[in-house]
C-alpha cells in the first residue's frame, strides 16, 4: 500500500505578503461591469463592434452588418440592441433604418475600470 506524505504545513505570512493597497472594484460597479462584459463575451457582438469602429466615420446601418457576419437582419438588430443597453453603442433612426455608433471612451472606460477598480479609473 502507498501512503502519500503529508502535505507540509503553509506559513499564513508567507501566502499573505502582498497586501491590498487600493480599494477593491465597488459591488455596484462590479455587477454593471459584469453586465457590460456580458455583453462583450459573444463573438458577433465584438465583430459589430469592431465593424463598427472600423468605418470612416465611426457607424454603420444594420443593413450594412448583416453580410459581413453572416446572420439574419433580426438577429443583428438583437446584438446590436443589447450592445445599447450595455452602454457601448448609441442608436439613431434615420427613417426605416438604424445607424450605430460607439459610444466615445466607452471600450477605454472597460479597460479602465479592469485595471484600476472602477470609479478610480475616473477620477
């Protein structure tokens, strides 16, 4: 029979040697994080957005979305829409059609709120 050793004792001080120094990312600011990077963890909305953020001008009709990654005008609308709600895109109807846009610092104010935890990011 195989008996394994024990495993040899943890010095509490030694696994705690980094100490917290900035205050963690607020719980409100966390769960509206979590809900705009929801919205970022599905491949067609990160080719919109960068589809989007690749035109001239900076927006793009949802008729000009739909060839390029391959999916119905309905479900295109869907992505869009929950990129809107996650505050990474404005929406402006221009008769029967629906031009997009990024929202100016919206990908930097993500990047922001990873690195420095949240509303510190912003002063």
């Amino acid at each position: 029979m195989r008996t394994t050793a024990p495993a040899p004792a943890r010095d509490v001080a030694s696994c705690c040697s980094a100490p917290v120094t900035a205050a963690p990312l607020p719980v409100a600011e966390a769960r509206a994080l979590a809900r705009t990077l929801k919205a970022l963890a599905d491949p067609a909305r990160l080719r919109l957005l960068s589809l989007i953020a690749a035109t001239e001008d900076g927006q793009a009709c949802v008729c000009d979305l739909t060839g390029p990654v391959a999916l119905s005008q309905p479900t295109v609308s869907h992505h869009l829409k929950t990129l809107v709600d996650a505050g990474l895109l404005t929406r402006e109807r221009r008769g029967s059609w629906a031009f997009y846009a990024l929202v100016p610092g919206a990908l930097d104010a993500v990047a922001d709120a990873l690195r420095s935890g949240g509303s510190r990011a912003r002063g």
